[in-house]
C-alpha cells in the first residue's frame, strides 16, 4: 500500500514540474563547477549512554559539475567523500552524486542522489539524528517542495538499502511544512513526520517480520527575530508521537509527550535549549536520549569566524535527564562553501 501511494505522488509530481517546465522559454545554457567541505570533530561523553560515549571527526568533501539547461531545469554530477581521522584506507566511503533539480517560483523538486544539507537539515533531531550529516550526507529518492509566503511544504522519499538475497528493503519517506498566517506577525505553525519502511531480504527468514519505525512533530512558535534588540530570538512547544510495529506481532505503539524549545543568537553567540517530557521512544534514526521520559539539552554556540563562504563553529552541549549525572558534548565544525561557478556557457 505504501509503495503503491509512493508511485502516484512521484507520478504527480513528475507530471507538474514537466507541465512547469514547457511552459518556460529557451535561454542559455551553462556549465558549472562546484565545491563544499565539512569538518567535524564531535565529542560525546554521555553518561547515560556509555556505549554511545564516542568521538566523530573527519572531513567531508564533494565535487560536482553541473549542467544548466536554463534557469530552471539543472543536472548536477559529482562524488562526495568522507575522511575519519586516523582511519585507513583515506577515503571511508565515497557517495555519488547524480540527480535532477527543477527550481522554479514555488516549486522545488530533486530526483536522484543529492545533498541532505539545506533540505531535511530542519528537522528536530528527535526524528532525524545530527549525525546524518556525517555520515549519510545525501537523499537517495526524492523530493519536492511547495512554498509561498505563507507555508512551505516539503515531501521526500530516501532509499537507504535495495532488496538483494541477503540485503533488506529499508526507505524513510516523510513531510515536513511550516504555515505563518501574517508575513510580518511572530505566530507560525510547523510540522515534521517521517517513517521508516523496513522489509526483508528476497531470502525469507523465519521470524523475520515487516517493521514501521518513525515518529511526528507539531509545533506552535513564535519567532521575534530582529523586533529585539538580539538577531534571532525564537520560542516553540508542541507534541510529539513515535509509530512502532512489527507486522503480524502487534498493532503501532504511539508513544507520546511534550517538546519545548527556545533559541536566541547575538552576534557571535547563540543559545538553544530543548526540553522533552513523556513517554520514551525507540526510533530508529533519531537521537537516542528521546528514549528517556524526562530530557533536556541546552547549547550554548560561539561563531568565531565567519567570512565569505568560510564559517567556524564551537557548540558547547549538556545533556540532563533525572537518575544520570548531566553528559555532555563538545563539537567543532567548519564549512566551506565555494558556491557554483561557471565554466562554460552555450547559445541554444
């Protein structure tokens, strides 16, 4: 059923952006190169979760040519690949990037392999863990998004594994939007769903079930940003619910509980705080200390350089949740974003 409401959603959206697209006139076509990086070193000292007490560090580059067919309909190719410290072979693994990309007034759409970053990065870690940018750094399937001044909505489809004789069938598909009444009021409304489809290999295996693993947000905020006297100062709260079930075992669980955030930033510092309170929740890509009733997680984030397309970032994190000793967490990163440049332009 899933799979069949996934086919006439891409056949939809398909249609559409094709329908956009014949409607736009010729115009030059161009050739481009572009180039971004990340460095990470995250440390994590989590006392209630020790086997989760570890450190990420590397660097991740990526590559890529694009090919402008005008200003709306672009093929991008290239290759990302990701470098841990001290890790041999140099190149961990290097993820391919290939995919169309439609970008029109209030249509956004991408097919293929494409970077996670300034798409799905949004979404409340509770559903989507940080450490995707690491190490899962592209969507594989796709997604589209409408927008105007007053909402965004976004859906998306990720393959994570192909079914082979030993390999599972496993894809996340979900939504996420955000609706603000006046464009000039505080007041917004947003929303984050998504679920994680896991089948078995075409082998079967005794006991070996179909699973649905994933978990919703919606929220209510208020964002004063630029109407104090600090840059950014946002407050949201709202509810939360994860979908848990082992096919022909048990119907969902749906476990449920309370989110809170606030975040402020002035100049080179900002200030996050999230508070969760319920029922636990076990989803499968999304931060592990939502598994606890009671969690709060406050961040305190110095930006010591920012320059062109250069930035530098120190978060200082403490993790609290009642019966541990507060955990917590110290990350450095640093993107470079040369952003596309031409290399050769065509006449049609």
């Amino acid at each position: 059923m899933i799979k069949k409401i996934y086919l006439l959603a891409i056949i939809t959206i398909v249609t559409a952006t094709a329908s956009l697209a014949q409607e736009q006139t010729p115009q030059e076509q161009t050739i481009d190169i572009h180039f971004n990086a990340l460095g990470f070193l995250d440390n994590r000292e989590y006392k209630a979760f020790i086997p989760r007490s570890r450190t990420y560090s590397g660097v991740r580059t990526e590559l890529d040519l694009g090919w402008n067919i005008d200003s709306l309909n672009h093929f991008v190719f290239g290759a990302n690949g990701i470098h841990e410290f001290g890790a041999k072979p140099y190149f961990l693994k290097v993820n391919p990037v290939a995919y169309y990309n439609f970008t029109g007034k209030s249509w956004l759409f991408y097919a293929g392999a494409f970077p996670r970053e300034g798409l799905l990065d949004d979404y409340p870690r509770a559903i989507l863990n940080d450490t995707l940018r690491y190490y899962r750094p592209n969507i594989e399937g796709l997604l589209a998004r409408v927008h105007n001044e007053h909402f965004t909505e976004t859906g998306w489809i990720d393959w994570v594994s192909r079914q082979t004789q030993t390999d599972r069938e496993q894809f996340l598909f979900g939504f996420s939007g955000k609706y603000k009444p006046s464009v000039k009021g505080p007041f917004y409304v947003s929303h984050y769903f998504m679920l994680m489809h896991d089948a078995g290999a075409e082998i079967a295996v005794p006991n070996d079930n179909i699973r649905d693993n994933g978990a919703g947000q919606i929220r209510l905020g208020l964002d004063f940003s630029h109407k104090t006297f600090l840059d950014s100062l946002s407050v949201e709260a709202g509810g939360m619910m994860s979908l848990e079930r082992v096919r022909g075992i048990d119907g969902f669980h749906k476990p449920a509980g309370f989110v809170a955030n606030v975040y402020f930033s002035y100049h080179q510092f900002a200030l996050f705080d999230e508070f969760y309170k319920g029922q636990g929740h076990e989803i499968t890509y999304g931060d592990s200390w939502f598994e606890k009733k009671t969690y709060n997680r406050m961040d305190i984030i110095w930006t010591p350089f920012l320059y062109n397309r250069v930035k530098g970032q120190f978060i200082l994190s403490f993790h609290q949740t009642p019966g541990f000793r507060m955990s917590n967490q110290e990350a450095f990163r640093v993107t470079v974003d040369l952003g596309r440049k031409t290399l050769i332009r065509m006449k049609n």
